[in-house]
C-alpha cells in the first residue's frame, strides 16, 4: 500500500541482510553493490562528444572540469530494479558507508534514481540494533563536500592516467598504467631495491662469555654477557656500519673500534686460560610498558601481516565481512578513539576475565595524527555496548574472519588495561686480559641486562608484534640474572668469537609498506589496502616471502617518472595533495579551482598539462637500460629483460661496428641479486656461437641449435644467398625443457622441425590427429577439438590408440581433473581444503570453489599454506572474469548530446555550499531509449580497449 513502505539502499547484499534484520517490515533494503556510475570511457562517449570538450578524458577541462558519467553496464539491471522498487516507497533513505566513497556511492544513486519522495541520510560506524535505531533517529544532509572530495579525487586520477599512461607506453611497454599514489609506492619499493643494491656488507667480530659466580655465592646461576668495551673504547656493532661497509662518521669519531677476527679469537682464547671476572655495577631501573593503541585501518592491516600473514587484501576482505555481519565497527578509519560505550564494555571484560586489579583508575584515551575527516571517528574494535568474546563465536565465523575477529577484540580489551611493571638489571663486568706479555693486560668490558616483569597488566591480553629489525641484534639480550653485588668475583666459561656481516635495508613488507605510507602521509585508511593490490596486479612489484620485490620494468617506469614527472612522484607533493582532498572533504578549498591549479599550473608549480605538453624528446632506451658494468647491461626488452653484453665473443659487423649478444636471466632473480659477478656468470654460461647439428635430410639445410629470448631451439637456415619468399620465415621449433642444445641430435632436431606430427586418423569422424606443442603445453588436436598430453615427450611416443583413449575422456575442466601436487588444510574462508593442481594454463592453487593462478616468480615448491591462502582471497577480491561483449555493429543513427546536470543535494532541504561549488557540473548520462541495443554494446566494447590507462587511488 503506498505511503508505508521505506526504501533503505546499501552498498553489499550482506550488509542489507544484516540492517534487514534490524529493521521493521516497512523497510525494504536493497543492495547497489558498489557504485552504480563511473566516469565514461572516452572511447564510449556519443560520437558527437568525442571530438568535443569530453572527447579525451570524459572531464570537460575547460569547464570546471564537468565529468561525464555513465551508468555501468553490469549495473544496468541493478538501476532497473532500484527504479522499480523506488516506484512503490514513499521515502529513500541512503545508508551507504560514512566515508567519502560511501558519500559518492550515495550521490550518484541520487542522481540516477532521481527520487520524486522524500531522501533520508542515514549514517552508523556498526551495525547493531542500537546503532541502526539510533541512525534512524538521527538522519543529515548528503554532505556535497565529501563527494566534492571523492569526485576530485577519482577526476585526478582520470587525468594523471589518461596523461602519463601514454608515455609509458610509448617509451617503456604497452599497457602500462601510472597512477597518482601507487606511482609513489612504486617508488618506494623500488628506492629500497637501489639502496640494497647499492649496499655493500662489513665484516664484524663479536665475543660473547658465559659468567658464573663463585661455588659459595648464594645465587650461582650463570648467564652470558657481550663484549662492549676494550681499553674503555667501545666495540663496534653492526650499526655502527654504513651501507657503504664502512664506519659511519658517527661512530669514529666516537672512538669505535671495529674487532677483527684474529684479535676476537685470540682474547677469547686468553679468556678461556687467564682471565676471571668481577662486577662492576649492577643498575636497577623501574620497566613500564603500555599497551597499543586500538586498531586503525593502517595499524590492523600491519598487525594482521605480522601475526597472521595475512596480505592486505585479505585482511580488509575479512574486516569488511566481519562489518557487514555485525561483528566490528567500521573497518576505514584513521582514528585510535574509543567511544564510551566501547571503553566501558572493555574495561568490564578486562576485570572479568583478568581481574579489577588489571584496570587502571582512569580509562585510557587515545588520540591519532588524522589530518583529514573522510574516515570514521572510532577506533576499529567489536561492535556492540558488550564485546562478543572469540570463543562464543567459533562456528559463526571462517577461520580467517575468526582470527581477525579475536586479534581485534584482544587489542581493544588491552587498551583499557594497566601498564605491565617490572625492573630491568644492567650489569656491567670486567676482565684483564693478557694480550701482550710486555704491556699491561687490556680491560675487557662486558654487559648484560634481564627484566623482570612483576606485574604482567594488558600482557595478560595481548601484545605487539613487531618489524624485522635491521640492527645490531646482540643487544637485545634478556639474560635471567642471578642476585649479584658490586665487586663480585665471577668465573668465565666458553668464550666464543662470532663473526657478522651488516645486512641490507630490509625489504619492504605489506605491513611495513602501509606504515611508510602512513607516516608520508600517502594515501588514506580507505586506499591502502587497494595501492599494494594495484602495483602487484600491475607487475610493479611481486612477493618473495612477505618481502616486496619490484621488477625490471618497475625501475624503468619510475625512472621516466622521476626524469621527466619529478614533482608528481615526490613524496611530499604526494602528500599534499591528500591533504587538498582532505581540505576540499572539510569543505575548506574548492573543487574546481584546486584542479585547474593542478591541472593548468601556478606561478610555482608548472601543471600536468604543461609538463606532458612540454616533454621534449625522451631516449626509451636510456630509460629502459641498467647499466651493470663497463660490458654488462641490463635493458627492458619488448618480451621483459635481459642482458645486453658487449665483449670479445661478440660479432663484429661489416661496418666494423660490434653487435652487443643477449643473454637470458633467470625468472625469480631479484634486482639486488643481479651482481657484476652474477652478471658475468649468466654471460659465460651463455654459448657464444651458434651450434650446428647436421644437415637436414630431405632439404640439406643446415640446422643449428640456439639460445633465444624465450628458451633454446632449432632452426633450418636458408642456404647461402638463398632469398626465402616474402613472409616466408625459416622453419623453428623450440626444445622440450628436457632438451639440451650443447647435446640435441640430428633426428631429434628433424623431428622437432616436422611437429606437428600427425598420429593418426580418427575412424569415426575420419579427422587427422596431430600432437603438438602450443603455449600452455603439448596436446593432441582433432579437427576443433583438443586434449591435453601428459608431457612433451608424449608428443613422439603416444599412438593412435593411446590419442583415442584420450578423446574418449572428458575434456580437462569438465569431469577429468588432475592430481593433486600439494594438499593443505581447509581454506579460513571457504573450510575446504586447498590443493595445488597442474592445469592446462600452467599450476593454480584451488579449494574446489576458486582457482587462483600461481603467478610467475612464484615455484610450486615455495607455495605453502599461507600463500595459497592469500591467492585464493585475491582471486575472490578479483570476482569472476568478465565476459567480453561480441562486437556488433553500431546502428547508423547517431544519439542526440545530452545535457549536462549540476549537481543536486540529496536531502529534503539543499545542502549548504558556496556558489562557486555549485558551479562544479556533471554530465548525467541516462538510458536513451532512441539508443539501439546495438550501439550500448559497441560502446562498451570500444571502452574495455581504453581500461589500461587509468590509475585509480
């Protein structure tokens, strides 16, 4: 009956299951999932806007940077089923996320649906009953400043894209794409690959003693100590080494000595026969500890990569499904704040399951360094005025959505609990020790430390876990120290020499990558996780372990960008334009102006369009070449890299110029590991001339065995001024991975060469059988249809019956699946267990519900449980591969241009703004019914062509 029913929109189908069952029967929710509207492909605009103002990057730059947006074709149905409920409600209420994404999701509805009824904001950072009751009490205004914020946002990144994308192609490789902050981060990982490959290790001694005190002592606990002074100058540490191997400037002139290996081993050879100790000084200081601070979008992502190994992409999946259920407040925030509620309902579990004396007096208050106000304003913890506790929970939850749910509810219970207290002991000690029979023995200091924690508090719960620690790691000792007193005589037991090498700047990791961010000020909650997953989906940058890698091609994308977009991949510059978008979400700066200073330029800063316009000439192969030595080079080819090598084996041409030779490189070899001494290795191992392997039978060509881009092979080559027909190439075949070119025979060579062979013909649909190679491996083919082969060299053993008994089976993917290469344990998301498989396309990680590709760098043997775990989430992150629209003709009528629509405040009364705001326009492009089937098809196939070039924050 019209007038009693209530049309609330959300953004996921979970998430509407979830307020559905808060909400009275009045209430109809729906889900958009995800955003309805984006800006057009220029590719797909009407013909007569191409040429025009929208044609290059669907952004009107000369008119306040108007966008021109589309509803997404996969969204199509969606928008008619939100239409036609909306035609039966008398009011819309919007209750996307509180974010500036959510904010836009819900201004675009807006837009689209053009409701005729009242419009209701309603906003919440959990979804309790008393959240949602509580929402629907107090509803706002659609805040235009937010999606003025995200509509910048996505605007810069169409032409940062649109612009840069296209330099990259030209000069580095086709489909490359640049991107406003994932640009930054690639710098970032790239940056420590130069340092490490810059790095250059010291070789350092250290001499660690075990001490006991004397029989008659009341305590005679031994302990071990380090060696840290001799002659009161301190023993140099691997900090106290440079990147460049040497001391720093720091340490010598302090005074630092660096212990060598004969001096290390023979002071402890005269401790072991001469020396006894004593006590110097035992210091006694008070330790206190307080807990972390409640989880944020940055501090959860870096924790749950430490403790969990989980990537980032998987720990936001799992956060936003442990949201959308009810579980956690709002998962993208920058704020550590706990509200009342929260800080009581933690403070009531801490003293019931730890005891009241765990509390502190107070309640603890946090606050973080947020610079903007896109994100929610609570800290990440459980939802609800009482925490459910993990154990009530099992069953409920995946075990991947339960591991984060009890890091999350341990976290948030710690925060509210006392300081851990104890004592920590530092005991200095001596030893003489007779170096020289002449002179006067050298003093020997040594030192230890031991805490002891008295009083455990938020221990009790949880604690921190930590980054690889670069440093001199000996001084973290936590010896357990006996009761000892100054002048104590103590034995000396096993001394030990040990010599180090400093190591190189660790590697970033997922965590400690979204860490650096934070502290640059790159990027928001709401955009790391979706950064890392852009510059690994793009090739920017693999996983080795938890490590980042970047790859070849990275360095050559951020050197253009560093050469000739300087400015755009400072970090600082990077950061402040966060801080714009922030500036423009708080409704401080306007949207307009703020793009055309960076799109146009200022006085200080010369602008996108200037820089790109103004280029100059850039050498792609100076941008894609490394030089590794005076005869090794490193150089981004059109198939990936390689190494350009210029010495004595080299042939030398008619004009008397040498032609450089190409060597391969291994897949999997990290930038750092590419040393002049692997480099020189790799060309040595390379054959410098071709081998010949006779003379071809039937022809009397000769045929040679060589190393190509992609692997050995034989080839026929033509006789001596022999011209073969145009497009006529000689004929080639590439050797089975068992096959050596220094060993492979003549016949084998032939048989190579006459593949496809033909094995039979098929009585029943009197077809030919052949067995092959192809790109994904060897197969029999008859007439369209196909089936794999079991190994290469089945391709010249199987017959005729054996193809048959192959046809007769199930086509791979069907019924007929193969063994398992690795099983692990079920899958935290979908409780089935994992296995590996080899498939047709190569090896892939499946749980019977999805199949994830194992990347290339990545061997089946590294693959273990964890990684398998996280391929299997960023495929389901991924969703089902689309399908390609069937290109059609476009129908002969041409649409009218629509007009373009300022926007319009979503609630029942405007939205405040500032005339200069209102200007800012978006070009609202709706179902056209004059538009043919036909054409809609033809446009989105010509808009998946331009996908590559955009960069999305």
């Amino acid at each position: 009956m019209k007038g009693t029913k209530k049309l609330v929109i959300v953004e996921s189908p979970t998430k509407a299951k979830t307020i559905g069952g808060y909400l009275g029967d009045e209430y109809e929710v729906i889900a958009s999932v995800g955003h309805v509207r984006d800006l057009a492909e220029p590719s797909a605009l009407p013909a007569e806007l191409k040429k025009g103002a929208f044609g290059k990057f669907a952004v009107d730059v000369e008119n306040d940077f108007a966008p021109y947006y589309v509803v997404n074709d996969n969204k199509r149905k969606t928008v008619s089923e939100l239409k036609r409920a909306l035609k039966g409600a008398d009011e819309l209420w919007l209750a996307t996320d509180e974010d500036r994404e959510g904010e836009a999701i819900a201004w675009h509805l807006l837009e689209v649906l053009q409701p005729k009824v009242p419009v209701h904001r309603m906003v919440f950072h959990e979804i309790t009953q008393d959240a949602i009751e509580q929402a629907k009490q107090n509803t706002r205004d659609l805040d235009t400043a937010l999606v003025d914020a995200q509509e910048t946002r996505r605007i810069l990144d169409r032409l940062y894209g649109y612009d840069i994308s296209p330099v990259l192609w030209r000069k580095v490789a086709p489909k490359l794409s640049a991107g406003r902050v994932q640009s930054a981060a690639t710098r970032l990982v790239v940056d420590r690959e130069r340092e490490r490959q810059a790095f250059r290790a010291a070789e350092y001694w250290d001499l660690t003693a075990t001490f006991r005190p004397e029989a008659d002592a009341a305590d005679s606990t031994a302990f071990e100590a380090r060696l840290v002074r001799l002659d009161a100058q301190r023993v140099a540490t691997g900090g106290d080494f440079g990147d460049d191997g040497k001391l720093t400037a720091r340490a010598a002139k302090a005074g630092v000595i660096p212990l060598e290996q004969d001096r290390a081993e023979r002071i402890a050879a005269l401790l072991a026969e001469h020396a006894r100790g004593k006590v110097v000084s035992v210091e006694t200081k008070p330790h206190t500890r307080r807990p972390a601070a409640p989880f944020t979008t940055s501090t959860l992502q870096q924790e749950a990569s430490r403790k969990l190994r989980y990537s980032s992409r998987q720990t936001m999946s799992f956060a936003q499904s442990l949201y959308e259920n009810g579980y956690i407040t709002y998962m993208r925030t920058d704020s550590p704040s706990l509200s009342k509620q929260a800080v009581q309902a933690a403070r009531a579990q801490a003293s019931e399951l730890y005891g009241a004396h765990t509390l502190p007096e107070k309640p603890r208050v946090y606050t973080g360094k947020a610079k903007g106000a896109q994100e929610a304003h609570e800290a990440i913890r459980p939802a609800g005025e009482v925490f459910q506790r993990p154990t009530a929970l099992k069953g409920k939850l995946t075990q991947g959505e339960h591991a984060l749910y009890e890091l999350i509810w341990k976290r948030t219970v710690a925060s509210q609990m006392a300081d851990a207290k104890g004592s920590t002991d530092t005991v200095t000690l001596a030893a003489q020790v007779p170096e020289n029979a002449n002179a006067a023995p050298t003093a020997a200091e040594f030192t230890t430390s031991g805490t002891v924690i008295t009083f455990p508090g938020f221990l009790l719960a949880y604690e921190e876990g930590r980054d690889e620690n670069r440093g001199d790691k000996s001084g973290d000792q936590n010896a357990k120290l006996p009761q000892l007193t100054s002048g104590q005589a103590l034995g000396i037991e096993a001394p030990s020499a040990k010599g180090h090498e400093t190591s190189p700047p660790p590697r970033y990791t997922e965590a400690s990558l979204t860490k650096r961010l934070e502290e640059l000020g790159i990027g928001r909650p709401s955009t790391y996780a979706a950064i890392i997953s852009t510059i690994m989906d793009r090739g920017y940058v693999a996983k080795k372990g938890q490590a980042l890698v970047p790859s070849w091609i990275a360095f050559s994308v951020v050197r253009l960008l560093e050469e000739h977009f300087s400015e755009l991949v400072d970090y600082d510059f990077t950061a402040e334009m966060e801080n714009d978008l922030d500036r423009i979400a708080s409704g401080e700066a306007d949207r307009g102006k703020w793009l055309g200073e960076f799109y146009f330029g200022t006085d200080a800063h010369p602008g996108l369009r200037g820089v790109v316009d103004n280029l100059g000439e850039i050498d792609a192969r100076a941008i894609n070449t490394i030089k590794i030595d005076d005869e090794i080079s490193l150089r981004n080819g059109k198939y990936g890299p390689y190494l350009e090598v210029v010495d004595d084996k080299c042939e030398v041409g008619d004009d008397g110029v040498v032609k450089p030779r190409s060597v391969n490189i291994p897949d999997g070899l990290a930038p750092d590991e590419l040393t002049p001494a692997k480099a020189h290795e790799l060309a040595d191992a390379e054959p410098a001339e071709d081998r010949v392997v006779g003379l071809h039978p039937e022809t009397s060509k000769r045929i040679v065995a060589k190393n190509g881009r992609f692997g050995p092979y034989v080839t026929e080559l033509p006789d001596e001024g022999e011209e073969l027909p145009k497009g006529q190439k000689p004929r080639t075949a590439s050797l089975f991975k068992s096959m050596d070119p220094a060993t492979i025979d003549l016949d084998t060579a032939v048989a190579l060469l006459g593949l496809p062979r033909v094995v039979g013909f098929d009585p029943e649909s009197e077809a030919e059988i052949t067995a092959q190679n192809g790109r994904y491996g060897p197969y029999l083919k008859k007439g369209s249809d196909t089936r794999s082969l079991p190994s290469e060299d089945a391709i010249f053993s199987i017959d005729l019956a054996g193809a048959q008994e192959l046809f007769a089976q199930p086509k791979y993917g069907a019924k007929r699946a193969s063994s398992a290469l690795k099983e692990f344990e079920a899958d935290p998301v979908s409780g089935k267990p994992i296995k590996v498989k080899d498939g047709r396309f190569g090896p892939y990680v499946t749980d019977g519900e999805t199949n994830a590709t194992i990347p290339r760098g990545d061997s089946v043997e590294d693959v273990d449980f964890a990684r398998a775990v996280e391929l299997l989430a960023i495929k389901r992150a991924k969703g089902p591969a689309k399908k390609k629209a069937p290109a059609r003709k476009a129908a002969a009528k041409k649409p009218a241009a629509k007009k373009t629509t300022a926007k319009k405040p979503a609630a029942k009364k405007p939205a405040a703004k500032t005339s200069a705001a209102k200007t800012s326009t978006s070009a609202s492009k709706t179902v056209d019914p004059a538009r043919s089937a036909a054409a809609k098809k033809a446009a989105a196939t010509r808009a998946a062509n331009r996908a590559a070039a955009e960069a999305q924050a």
